[in-house]
C-alpha cells in the first residue's frame, strides 16, 4: 500500500465513522422522542433524572477536599 492509499483509506474510514455516528445520533433522537410520548415512560425518566440530579448537586454541595479525597 502507498502512503497515498493509506491516507485515503484512513480519511475514508473516518468519513465513514463520522456519518455512521450521525446517522445512529439521528435515528437514538427519533426513538427517544416516540418514547417520550409513553406517559408512564416519560414519569419514569422524569422521575430516574431528578434522582441522579438531586445526588448530584449533593454532592457538589459536600465542602472541597484536595487531591481527591
């Protein structure tokens, strides 16, 4: 393989990488909003969002520790 070959197999890899994962994005977002229309889904996102944004700012709230502890 040249290095040209090589370059333009890595872009398209890339390229391809890059429109398969907007794809997936695209198609995640779609099914996510036909979920959302579910009432009874929709309360339980609501409800597991709140829980881990409510331990979140718990925490943010605990006093600062240096190096991690």
């Amino acid at each position: 393989m040249t290095n040209l070959e090589a370059l333009v197999r890595a872009h398209v890899e890339s390229a391809t990488v890059t429109t398969i994962s907007s794809a997936t994005e695209r198609i995640a977002e779609e099914i996510a909003r036909d979920l959302l229309k579910d009432e009874t889904f929709r309360a339980e996102m609501q409800a597991l969002i709140r829980e881990h944004f409510t331990a979140t700012l718990r925490g943010l709230r605990q006093p600062f520790q240096e190096g991690g502890q």
